[in-house]
C-alpha cells in the first residue's frame, strides 16, 4: 500500500513537470519539482515508520508468548488425596482429641502433604480446596473437624446408633468439603474428637485437596 502511494506520488510529479512543458519556464519547473521532493521524502519515512511499527508489534507478541510459558511452567502443581489407615484398622474411640493421620498416600503431586504427620502445609499463597470423608459403625458417633492453623474450618458428624429403641444403623458415612484462602506455611489437618471414630481401611475414610489458583 506505501509502495502505491508512493509511485502514484513519484508518477504525479512527473506527469505534473511535464505537462505543458513547452509553456512553463525553467524557474518555474524547479519550484514545482522542489514542491514535490517533500512529498516523496514524508512518504518514504512514513513507509520506513511503518515497517519499524510492524517489527515491534512482532517482537511485542513474541514476547507475550514467552511470557505465557514462563507462567506456566512456574505455576506449582498441588495435589493430594490419601486414606486414614492400612488394613481393616479402626480409629479411636480414644479419650481426648488427635490428629487423624492420612497413611495411605493415593496422590501427592507437590509433596505437601505429609503421611507421617497428617498435616498439609501451604507451599504457596493461594485458593485451595480440600474434602475430607469418613465411614464409620453406628456404635459411636463418628467425626471429623478439619482446621486451619488453630482455626476451625469445617466438620462432619454422625451420631451414635440408638440401639436401645429399635434402631438399625449399622454403618454411617459423613463428609464435607471447603475452599480456603491460604498464605505460604499455612496448615491444614484433620482432628477427631475424643469419644469418636472411623473406619480406617485402605478404602474408607479420606483426606483430599488441591490448589485451585494461586494468588
């Protein structure tokens, strides 16, 4: 497009010079020639602006894909998901509070669970998602208190199986799930209170999250 206007610019003055030459006199061609030499030069730069315009704009959008890459490949990947116990073992009633520990490690992309404590720790600020699920007998309430730090967030409970008035509860389930907002070091843990319990077999009762964005 540059290159047209410029020849029709070039193709203008020279038409223009030389029409009617016979009637003009040679003062007045060169004022018309210098006329247009202006003219011709702003085209050139302008093509010459254009092209330096072009080139940034390719470097600009290389650039924005590289940057894409780097943000990806930089983007950590967490995920856990892990089962309270080996066998058919059951957990508690015990006569105060503990920490339940996970010891079945399904999935823990970015190690930040760890199966000897049952604590998750936050290796980067951001929104994570975490569920925690339980199976249990109706012979005592079962349940599950999931916490932040000291902080707690949620939990699940079922209630003990009143056999003495005709109940038939022979199994309970209970489960709950949450998002949190999470700084780098942050700690979230499973606790069971005293006088509860769960089945802990290699299939049953699960402690899972994962970050969803980080922030």
């Amino acid at each position: 497009m540059n290159f047209a206007v410029l020849s029709f610019a070039v193709l203008f003055c020279g038409s223009t010079l030389a029409h009617d030459g016979g009637n003009i006199t040679e003062r007045e061609r060169s004022t018309e020639a210098l006329s247009c030499f202006p003219v011709h030069d702003l085209l050139i730069q302008f093509g010459a602006l254009t092209e330096k315009v072009k080139a940034m704009e390719t470097r600009m959008q290389e650039s924005e894909k590289q940057i894409l890459e780097l943000t990806k490949k930089e983007k950590p990947e967490v995920i856990f998901s892990a089962v309270a116990g080996r066998g058919n073992t059951d957990f508690g009633p015990f006569n105060t509070d503990i920490t339940l520990i996970f010891r079945r490690v399904i999935t823990n992309v970015g190690n930040a669970y760890s199966q000897s404590t049952g604590v998750f720790v936050a290796p980067v600020a951001g929104v994570y998602y975490f569920t925690i699920f339980f199976h249990a007998g109706g012979e005592h309430a079962g349940m599950l208190l999931l916490f932040k730090n000291q902080e707690l967030m949620v939990m699940t409970h079922d209630h003990k199986t009143k056999h003495d008035n005709g109940g038939n509860d022979p199994a309970d389930n209970g489960g709950n799930a949450v998002f949190l907002q999470l700084q780098r070091g942050d700690q979230v843990y499973v606790r069971m209170p005293a006088n509860s319990y769960v089945w802990g077999s290699d299939f049953h009762t699960t402690f899972s999250g994962f970050l969803v964005t980080e922030m």
